[in-house]
C-alpha cells in the first residue's frame, strides 16, 4: 500500500492534499513516466527475454 493502512472497498486512492491544476504544455509526449516506462521495457527486453530465448 502506498500509506501502509487499507481503506474501505471503493474508495478512490487519495491522499487529502488539494489539486493543483497544471500549466497547459504543448510537449506533453516528454512526460517522464511515459519514458520511463519505454525505458524499464526495453532493458527487460535487452536484459532477460532476448538472452533467454537464444
């Protein structure tokens, strides 16, 4: 869990901290996350399956 305590079944995951809304950018396709995601991909690509399966 991402506090250490469960919450009641259907909630939304929420910590209590107010919204703040975000700047409109044009160059959202930077995002951090989206990289980081292809990032983690790719070296579970390179790392494990492409030695495992020659």
């Amino acid at each position: 869990n991402m506090w250490g305590k469960y919450g009641p079944a259907g909630m939304l995951v929420e910590k209590g901290i107010p919204s703040v809304p975000t700047s409109d950018t044009s160059q959202d396709k930077y995002m951090p996350y989206v990289v980081n995601d292809i990032t983690a991909f790719f070296t579970l690509l390179v790392g494990i399956y492409f030695p495992s399966v020659t």
